[in-house]
C-alpha cells in the first residue's frame, strides 16, 4: 500500500531545472513541504522519494492524516505502524 502511494506521489511530482549547484528541482504539490534537489533528474528523483518516505513515516507517527494521491488514500494508518 505505502510503495503504491509513493509511486503516485512521484507520478504527480514536477521537475525544474534552477540556477545552482544541484540544478535539479523537484516537488509534490499534493504534499505540503516535499521537495529535494539533485545533480541530475535522477538524483534528484531518488531524492524526492527518500523525502516522501521520511514525510510519511513523520506523518504516521504524529498521527496526521496522508492526503489522497490520484485515486490512493490511506485511512487507517494502524495498518502502516512504523
């Protein structure tokens, strides 16, 4: 169920190219505050889901709801204890 999530998430990513030293930009509107920055699109991808990973497992353990992804909601977050 989280690995489907964080595949959605990434669908729904977007990618830009900035001015710096890690000139890749990505993030996932859908989830407040995810981003990373990476070298290349790759990097930056690998990146971007190491951060909803660790957004996830922040947001189960203080209890706050995940938001819907495309059509994947997850509701009873006791099932994903971490």
């Amino acid at each position: 169920m989280l690995i489907e999530y964080i595949e959605e998430a990434l669908k729904k990513a977007k990618y830009e190219i900035i001015e710096d030293e890690e000139s890749y930009y990505g993030e996932v509107s859908e989830l407040p505050g995810v981003w990373a920055t990476g070298k290349t699109l790759e990097e930056c991808r690998e990146n971007l889901k190491q951060t909803i990973e660790g957004w996830i497992i922040i947001s189960i353990k203080k209890g706050l709801p995940l938001p819907k992804i495309g059509d994947l909601e997850i509701k009873d977050l006791e099932e994903c204890s971490v």
